[in-house]
C-alpha cells in the first residue's frame, strides 16, 4: 500500500516484541547425592559393625527422588513468571503502540489538513510555487511508519504487529498529478471532488497553476471554479476537472491534473491513479492503480454553497497579495498628497491611521495604534525603504497635530535620510550614528520616558493612553529607527530597551517602526512577537521576505520597481502595495499647517562642544526653572558682604546632561556641601577653564552682592589665584593659613591650577609645607567660609591625605579609559575624542562654560638689598669672596669671616675708629656656626643677609621656622631684628 505520508522523527525508534520466555534447563540425576549415603552407611557398619547402620543407606534413593522432583517444580515455577513477565511487556508494549499512533495520527493531520478544517476554520491559503502536496480523500487505515521488531511466537503477537503496521482514522492521500475519480450517486462524487478541489487551490500558486472545469452554462454545479484565482489562465500546469454529465471541461493546458466524475467506474477516463467509489455520505472504498485490494474509507465531502464562499475570498486574498489582474495594475510612483487622507477629528488618541500608499483595491491605510503597536520593515538597498519610512512620517504628521503625534528618528546611515522632515514640529529629535557614552545616554532616555508615561497616566487615572483626557498633554511617540541591525550588533544593550518597549508600548503610547535590510535572526522574537504591521520592500532572499511577511514574494520584486512591497496590515494577509512618495512641497504645507508649537522633546541633543557663559539659559531646559534664568558664574542663593567671608552656596559653572530625567541642568558647586573641589583631566582637557568659570562663580556673585548692598561701590576681590612666581605662591599660602588662624578676614576662594605639578620644582622642605598648607586650608578653613578649588592631572601625586580632603571631584577628559575608573569615573562616560571643558559632575556628562579668566594685579615687587650706611650687617653666603667683592663694589668695606677667624675679625674691629661706618661681616655658613660668640653679639643689633640655601639661613639664625620662599639664587633673606625675615634681590644696591 503506497504511503504518502512521513512518521514524525520521535517515531524513528523502534520497538520491539519481547522474547519468548526461555524453557529452563532439564536437571540430571543426582547420582553423587545418591550414592553418599550408601557409601556413609557402608562405612559407618565397618567402623562399629552395628547393622543398624546400614538402614542409612536408603537415604541414597529417597534424596534422589526428592531432588528430581523439586527440579522439576522450579521449572513448572519459572516458566510461569516468564510467561506472566511477557505478557506484562506485551500490554506495556499495546499502549506505547497507541500513544506513538495518536502521535503519528496527529501529525499527519496537521500535515494535511483536509479540505473541511480548511473551509470550518478559514485558514488563509497557503499558496506555494512547487507543486501541491497530496490531496486528502477522506479518513481511513493507512500504513503506519511505527516499527516493531522482532519474531512472533503466537496468534497474540502476529495481531500486535499487524495492529502497530495499521494506522487507522488517518488522512488517506492521493496524488492530485496521477488523476483521481469518483465514482457513485452524483451529488455524493461532486461533494467529494470538490473538496479535492478546494484542497488543490489552498495549496498550489495562483501565479503558477490553474483550476478549470466544464464549460459554464445555466445551472452549472461548477461554475463556483471561476470565482477561484486560479481561474483564467493558459499554458500552465493546473487541474481539470471532469464531469462528464455537467459538459466537457473548458481548457487545454499541459501536464493537467485531472478530477474526474462518473456514476460508475467504467464511465471514468482510464489511467487515473485513483478510484473513490462512494456508497454513501460516510462510506467509501478505495482502489489504487496498480493494487489488487480496495481500502474502506470515510470520505470528504464539500458542498456547492461553501466551496463558492471559499473560491470568493480566496480570490479576495489573491488580489490584496497582489496575485490578481487587478494587482498587476499598480502605479509605478505615487505621490503622497495625491492620495485621501483619513479623516478626524484631531482629538482622538485611540488611532494613528495614515494613508502612505496604494494597493489594489484602494489607498493603503496603515494604523499603527490600532492595528499595532509596533511595525517592521525590510528592504534592500534601493527598495524605497527609506522613502516609505519618509512617507509614514509625513502621512502621520499631516493627520494628527503634535499634540497627538511625536517623533523621535535614529537613522544609522548618517542622519541624512530623515533631514527632510527635520522642520517638523512633531520631530523631537534626529539621532544619528552613536558611539558609546551616547549609546548609554539613548538607553537612559528611553527609560526615562517611558517612566515618565506611566507617571502621567497614573497621575491621571487612565489605564492606556487612549482612555487619557485630550487636556492633559501626552502625544503617542512613534520611535524609527533606519538600519536596525546595524544599531544593535553596535549597542547590544539596546535591544534589552527597545524589547521593553516592545512588550509596554501599547498602554503608554509609544510605537516602534524597527528598519532593516534583514530583520531575519536580529529583531527578538520579544519584539517581533508585538510587531503586528509587517512590511517587506524587495528583498535579496526569500526567507527573507518568508520570516516578515510570510511569503516570498518580496523577494521577486524586480529591482526597477522602488517602493514596491508586500504589507501586512496587522490582519495577518499580505497585500501587495506601491508605496508613496512625500516631495518637498508637501513635507513644506504640513510644516506649515502644523503649527509653531513643537512637541514634547523626549531627547535632547548632545551637549555642545563650547558654552558661552550667556548661552546656558537657553541649554537648561524647563524641567529646571530655577536654573533657566541664571547665568553660567552666579550662584543660587543670594550672597552677603560683611567683616566675615563671602557665604554663598550652588555656583554654576556648567551644563549638565541628565538624560535619565531627559533634562539639562546648571552644573553647581556648593561648597558648603561638596567640600573643595579638585579638577582632574589630561593636558588640553579644560581644567584651567573649569578653575576660572567657578572663579567669575564667586566674582559675580561678589559682584551682585555689591551692587543690592553697597550701591554698586566696588568691592575688593574674594579669590586668592596661587598663581605667578613662587614666592607670590608662597606668601599668599602663608598668608591665608595665618588668616584662618588667627581669626582675619579670609579670601572665599583659593584657586590652585596644577596643583599636583605646582611645588615639585620647589626645595623638599618647601614643597612639604606648601602641601601641608593646602591641606590645612582644605580641613580648617570650610568652617571660616575658605573654599579651595584646584586641578591636576596625575592626583597620584598629591599624597594621600591632601588627595582626600578634596570633596569632590570634577572629571574632565582622561587619556584612557583606565585613568577615568581609577580617579573615582564612569567608565562609559569616556571618549578619547571629548572637546575641551567635556567630563562628568556627579556621575552625569558635563560641559565646563567657555570662562574668560580675569586680571587681579601682579604680586607686590621684590625689592633689591639696599646696605643703609648706618647699620651694620652680617652676611652668610656660600661664596664669601664673591660676596665682599659685591659688597665693596656697593661703598662699603666688607670684613671677610672664615673658620676659626673670629679673633680677626675682633681685632679689626677694635682697630677701626669710632667715625667708620658700621661693619660688614661677610663669611660662609662654616665660618659662622664656628663663631658662634661672634654673631650672638652681632645679632641683637645687625642686620642679617643671607644669600644661599636654608642650609645657611640655618647657620646664623637658629630656628627651625621656613623663611619666605625665595624664586632663585638671585635673591636673598634679610633679616632685621624688629621686622623679621624679608625677601631681597642679590646683589646689594648702594646705600643712600
């Protein structure tokens, strides 16, 4: 029996008949056993000669006879558990038969559906180019796939493996190409070739097959045929069907599948491969060609009112398919303002139906809200892809004003595809290629809008979007994103955002139009699960088209027709359309007639590369009013002057991204809250603009105070600069720790640019104590109103403890990513490529304004050594000689001083006359310590220069206080005895 059929793979493994039960082995007789006895007893007579003993031996028999016969009850005993265990096997084996059957019989139904599942459950046709599968006749036995092996022993096991070769209630088939015939009471064999019929056209192609029948006169029973989209056609491979008693069949195609009707066999053309007599609406026998014996068979039968139905919106299906004549007429371009727009009444948030192009029986109506939410497309280079995505926007627009209707575009081609419909007010934003920080900041503003939806809605009452009052604001956001693809193989993270929006969408009123090339194996099936509109411009490979629309045929599209597609309208039916075309006149009048007020934008632009300080007020967008109307450099509360410090809090320096609550804000300092504020950044990077922009912070609000307070008189400056030469560094440090000290008025800034490179030139004890100043500013002057802000690049090389007394911290752009992490960064906030003034302000991307530094006025002049003629001096050089020549070319007669010349110069002393001017003792640092006697006399009434090293500051005065910081070895320390240590410029200058 031939079988078209083929058994699903779980039904490859085969079964198998258990063994028969093996008979057991036959037991012997047990001689030895017998003979023991005999043989005890035997010797046991000997050993005591009593006769008695020998009764023994009759044992010998009787344990014989006994082994014989429990021998044999074993047997009888095993050949019955081997029997009740196969015959157990057998059942287990009956009802895996029956369950691999109903599996097998499952799933040669869904294999082939017949003809009546076809018309009770309106499957859509499932048209194909290959030839049609077999055709169901009706239900019956059939050949099953199940294997059973093994040998039968018996009638028990002959009927099982008989039972597991049948399988009955199954599709019995036949090949519609080798002919089928029925054979009976007319009604009955039309009610049957009919639903041959039905089953060849839901399967075979109306583009490559036909279906004809007899010629169509009054009364026809197969005149329904025309009605099918099969009808019509010539020289191609179809079926015919011939009914003898209804006329001859109107045709004359080649390689025609033939239906034949007769009342009896014999009237049937002859070569048909199948015979169906039928004897009654539920019986039927079945004779194949080429087999001796007939096949019982419950036939299938289709009647003349819903086989004509079924030919009608099969037909119906082929022309939206774009299978009919009709299809074929469809323009080759299309202008969208030549087609009707739906109508509205502009208030409606239930729909967003817009008409972007034409089909065959009317304008194609796409409604995302309702037929949604969500839609794909694909096409190849130069199908007009873009040029539909452009279309659908333009149509959208021109429907529904901004209130109702948003867009937000990413395009990774360059940005260029969606520039015409830049202009629109519905446009919130035009994203192009991202890198990676922009990546991030994309995911946190989708989040933050969908956040911000269910806030609304929540806030409202409202279960979706559609049941919200028109007066609260909340426009459905349609997200297109051009080249899917390539923005999730570059941002995987991304998919995880747009399948949230996928699944939420709908309620909240957000859509996604998702284009690419190939959505097939990129899109999740999360997301395709909810993209109900399907569209496919012409595609390179059929599965392609297959895995988006369901069928093949965008595939077939020939490359000189852009903007044809197949479409699926969420309803499950390709269609074949002839997308539109929006020119720049009606891109233009939609602008125009939309209105000036533009929708919500749910995603800001970058921060700009330079921020002037006017410009922030227009970058900070609404959800900060506060900050809107402030100026880069001023501060949030009103700052006062008195005999204390400056005290003021938020000093805005910058504009912050803050795309998680798709805001801008003011990038503010307080630092009565955050603590002193240490710039980190690479050379080139902006730390010396972001040092100056909270440096005008604190002069404009100076500034302000001044103007409400005093009238608008000039106030002095509040910050301290280090900046300049060293000792200006120097005494301004000294300076300001002394006035934090000792309870004097305090700068409100101390600006250190460079502070990690700022004292390495300086000598160790120097560099030490300029550090441990900063620190003690840092620690002890928050609580006087001293602020400290300073930059570095390396902040490795600040020590420990300086480095953790700053209390925040301003990232600005590191040379690695690494370098970033390790000072306190967010990795994914870096870009080797950021401009000048770009970093990150607690955790968010920033941009420093463009902050022109302002002049304070030099540091105070170091004076030149001047040698009163009237006082006498004691110098300490380490170059004694050079020194008196020095100090003789300046009119006075120096006394040279070396080690162990004390006496000397006692003597010279003595010697010199009451009139002469007052001595000039010059001598190194040696010679000093060794005259110790000497420079205690001198000390209380001369006046002390040294010119040299602490080394020999240290030699003559005997203190281990840090004298003033001098720039080079052309200045010295002079040192008086009221006024202390002094800074002069070597060499000494005439006396007046």
């Amino acid at each position: 029996m031939d079988r078209f059929d083929t058994a699903p793979a779980s039904l490859d493994i085969p079964l198998a008949l258990p063994p028969a039960p093996a008979d057991p082995a036959r037991a012997g007789f047990p001689l030895i056993a017998s003979l023991a006895p005999v043989a005890g007893a035997i010797g046991l007579w000997a050993i005591t000669g009593s006769l008695f003993s020998l009764m023994f031996a009759a044992l010998g028999p009787l344990v014989a006879i006994a082994s014989m016969v429990d021998a044999r009850r074993s047997a009888r005993r095993q050949r019955r558990r081997g029997a009740d265990d196969r015959r157990r096997r057998l059942i287990e084996l009956s009802a895996e038969i029956r369950e691999r059957h109903d599996l097998e019989r499952r799933a040669a139904w869904h294999r082939s559906p017949s003809s009546r599942r076809v018309l009770e459950q309106a499957e859509h046709s499932a048209w194909r180019d290959g030839p049609p599968p077999p055709i169901v006749l009706g239900r019956g036995a059939v050949a099953s796939s199940l294997r059973v092996d093994g040998a039968p022993i018996d009638s028990t096991d002959r009927e099982l493996l008989l039972g597991a070769g049948r399988l009955d209630d199954a599709p019995v088939l036949a090949a519609a190409g080798s002919g089928i015939g029925f054979a009976g009471e007319l009604q009955l064999a039309r009610a049957a070739a009919r639903a041959c019929v039905v089953q060849f056209a839901h399967h075979a192609h109306p583009r490559g097959f036909t279906v004809a029948g007899p010629v169509q006169r009054d009364g026809d029973p197969w005149a329904w045929l025309h009605h099918l989209p099969h009808a019509g056609g010539r020289g191609r491979a179809g079926l015919v069907v011939i009914d003898r008693p209804a006329g001859s069949p109107q045709t004359d195609e080649p390689e025609s599948a033939v239906v034949a009707i007769a009342r009896i066999p014999s009237e049937l053309p002859p070569g048909l491969g199948a015979i169906v007599m039928l004897e009654g609406p539920d019986r039927a026998i079945l004779r194949r060609q080429g087999t001796a014996a007939d096949a019982p068979m419950v036939p299938v039968l289709v009647g003349a009112a819903e086989s004509e139905s079924w030919a009608r919106s099969a037909a119906a299906a082929a022309e939206r398919a774009g299978f009919g004549n009709r299809s074929r007429a469809l323009p080759s371009r299309v202008r969208l303002d030549e087609l009707r727009s739906p109508g509205g009444d502009g208030a409606d948030r239930s729909t967003l139906a817009a008409v972007v192009g034409i089909a065959a029986d009317d304008a194609l109506e796409l409604d995302l809200a309702r037929s949604g939410p969500h839609a794909l497309v694909a096409g190849t280079t130069g199908s007009g892809k873009s040029e539909f995505l452009l279309a659908w926007i333009v149509a959208l627009a021109g429907a529904h004003p901004p209130s109702l209707v948003s867009f937000l575009l990413v395009d990774f081609k360059g940005g260029a595809a969606f520039e015409p419909v830049r202009r629109l007010p519905h446009v919130t934003g035009i994203v192009t290629d991202l890198d990676e920080s922009e990546a991030e900041r994309a995911v946190l503003s989708l989040r933050a809008e969908l956040t911000h939806r269910e806030t609304v809605l929540a806030a409202a009452g409202a279960r979706d979007i559609a049941a919200l009052d028109h007066r609260v604001e909340l426009p459905r956001l349609v997200i297109v994103i051009d080249e899917f693809q390539a923005m999730i193989e570059r941002f995987p993270e991304l998919g995880a955002v747009v399948g949230d929006i996928a699944a939420r969408g709908r309620s909240l009123g957000v859509h996604l139009v998702l284009a690419s090339q190939r959505p097939n194996g990129v899109v999740r099936e999360q997301v395709t699960a909810n993209c109900a509109i399907r569209v496919s411009l012409r595609v390179l490979q059929r599965s392609d088209s297959e895995a988006v629309v369901g069928t093949p045929e965008a595939s077939e599209i020939p490359s000189s027709a852009p903007g044809r597609g197949v479409i699926d309208r969420g309803d499950g039916i390709p269609v074949l359309f002839q997308s539109a075309i929006a020119v720049r006149e009606l891109i233009d009048e939609v602008t125009a007639t939309s209105g000036s007020r533009r929708a919500r934008r749910t995603w800001l632009d970058p921060l700009p590369t330079r921020i002037a300080p006017d410009a922030v007020a227009e970058l900070v967008t609404d959800a900060e009013p506060e900050a809107a109307g402030q100026r880069a450099g001023t501060v949030n509360d009103r700052p006062a002057i008195g005999d204390d410090a400056l005290s003021f809090d938020g000093l805005s320096f910058g504009v912050v991204d803050e795309p998680e609550r798709q805001r801008r804000s003011a990038a503010r300092w307080s630092p009565l809250r955050d603590g002193a504020l240490l710039v980190l950044g690479a050379p080139g990077s902006g730390r010396s603009t972001a040092l100056t922009a909270v440096e005008n912070a604190v002069e404009n609000a100076t500034e302000s105070a001044a103007e409400s307070l005093a009238g608008g008189d000039d106030v002095p400056s509040t910050t301290l600069r280090l900046d300049g030469p060293r000792s200006a560094v120097w005494d301004a440090l000294a300076g300001a720790q002394a006035a934090v000290r000792g309870g004097a008025v305090v700068p409100t800034l101390v600006v250190i640019d460079d502070l990690d490179m700022r004292f390495r030139a300086w000598p160790e004890e120097y560099r030490h104590a300029a550090s441990a100043m900063v620190e003690s500013l840092i620690r002890e002057g928050r609580a006087r109103g001293l602020a400290v802000a300073a930059s570095a690049v390396q902040p490795t090389a600040l020590g420990a403890g300086l480095r953790d007394a700053f209390g925040s911290r301003l990232l600005l752009r590191h040379a690695t990513r690494t370098d970033l992490v390790q000072a306190g960064g967010r990795g994914e906030l870096w870009r080797g490529t950021a401009p000048s003034g770009s970093g990150q302000w607690h955790g968010h991307r920033l941009q420093v304004v463009d902050a022109a530094r302002r002049s304070f006025g030099a540091a105070p002049p170091v004076l030149p050594l001047e040698l009163r003629p009237d006082t006498p001096y004691t110098v300490v050089t380490t170059a004694p000689r050079a020194a008196a020549a020095t100090i003789a070319a300046a009119g006075r007669a120096p006394i040279l001083l070396t080690a162990g010349g004390e006496v000397a110069v006692r003597a010279a002393l003595a010697a010199s006359s009451p009139d002469a001017p007052p001595p000039v003792i010059v001598g190194d640092g040696d010679a000093w310590a060794s005259s110790w006697s000497l420079s205690a006399t001198l000390r209380e009434d001369a006046v002390t220069v040294v010119h040299g090293s602490l080394i020999e500051f240290r030699s003559l005065v005997r203190t281990r206080e840090l004298p003033p910081l001098l720039d080079d070895t052309s200045q010295c320390w002079v040192i008086h005895p009221v006024t202390g240590v002094q800074r002069a410029i070597w060499p000494v200058a005439p006396g007046g």
